[in-house]
C-alpha cells in the first residue's frame, strides 16, 4: 500500500480550484473526507474525476442500504444493511464499506475496506451460485432474527474482488434497481481510484 500519512492532499488543505478538478466543492464536505481517505499522498491530478452522480450515490449510501450477503453464517445468506462508513485501519479513518449485524442493526459485523478492491463483477461466484442460487434465478435469504425466508432476485447481485495483499472477495446482492446503480457508480469510482494510486505508485519507484 501506498504511504498513508498527511500530505497536501488531505481535504483540510485543498484549495478550492484542486476540489473542483476533482468535482467537489466546499459543501460536499462528507464526500471529500471519504474519497481524500483513500491514497492522501495522491495528487489531486493523478484522481479520477468526481461526477454528480457519483457524489450522489456516495451521499445516499452513508445512509445504508439492505443487501442480501454470503458469509460464513449458518443462515447465509443473510440480508442485513450496508454502509459507507470512515473507519479506523491501521492509524487512520479509511473510507470502507460496513457490513451490520442482521440481529443488531447497530453492531458492525465486519467491513471492506474500499482501498482493497481492485475489481467488481456482476452475478454470483461459482461457489455461491452452485450452492445456493435456484434454476429460476433466486436465492433464499434469511431474516433475522425472526429467521424467515424470503427469495432473492440474483440479477443484482456484486462480487466485490479485493487484495490485501491475499485475493477474497464479498458478494452481496442488491434488493433494488435504484441502490445497485448507486453500489455500481460508487464501487467502479474506487476501482479507478486504486488503479490511478497503484499506477502512481509505480511510476515513482522507477
């Protein structure tokens, strides 16, 4: 991973020409403490250009949404709630995506942090759709606590691949058209942000 420390692309230091290059400007204030989370030590040049609607999603998924998640749970897959969130990695607040407790909706159960993804693919991994999907396309999921079952669509579903430095990945599915476009928009800014940091990276060390 690249040097974490403060640098003069930390949001506190950005002037507002450098926040417009990357589409931001002062009111965004949560969204710029998100993304300048990730590779601070990253010229403002060297970024991918924030869009609208990109800004739009990242703010309506602090919020949270419902998603249906494969863990190791013995009612996986389980839906429960995922989130945008700053959390602690290491010695800093890092952007990541938090997965909550299905039973109690106020306890973190783990999370990803979005420095890790290096890609994202539609539908279930192999192991996921040979275990659980149905041949009409669902999966059953479970509602906690009262452990009912509903049916999933798996249309919506995102497999999230991460290094750190080993290979995993998170699959979850979206309920809903609206929120998918949001995980998408979202999820494919910060695969373009890591590309653009390792890229960076690289190029320093020759």
């Amino acid at each position: 991973m690249m040097d974490t420390s403060s640098s003069k692309t930390s949001r506190e230091n950005l002037t507002d020409e450098e926040l417009d290059k990357v589409g931001f400007t002062r009111n965004n204030v949560a969204c710029v403490a998100f993304i300048m989370s990730l590779w601070p030590t990253l010229p403002v040049s060297k970024r991918p250009k924030m869009t609208v609607p990109v800004q739009r999603a990242i703010d309506a998924l602090f919020q949270g949404t419902q998603v249906c998640v494969f863990n190791e749970s013995p009612h996986s897959p389980v839906q429960c709630l995922a989130a945008l969130r700053l959390l602690r990695n290491y010695d800093a607040d890092e952007g990541s995506i938090a997965i909550f407790n299905s039973s109690k909706p106020d306890v973190i159960d783990g999370y990803i942090p979005l420095a890790f993804l290096h890609s994202v693919s539609r539908g279930l991994e192999e192991v996921e759709k040979s275990k659980y999907e149905t041949p009409s396309g669902t999966v059953s999921s479970t509602l906690l606590p009262q452990g009912t079952k509903v049916n999933v669509e798996c249309k919506r579903a995102l497999s999230l691949h991460c290094r750190a430095p080993q290979k995993f990945y998170v699959t979850f599915i979206v309920l809903n058209d609206h929120e998918y476009h949001n995980w998408r928009r979202v999820l494919d800014y910060f695969v373009l942000l890591n590309t653009a940091a390792a890229n960076h990276s690289v190029k320093r060390q020759k």
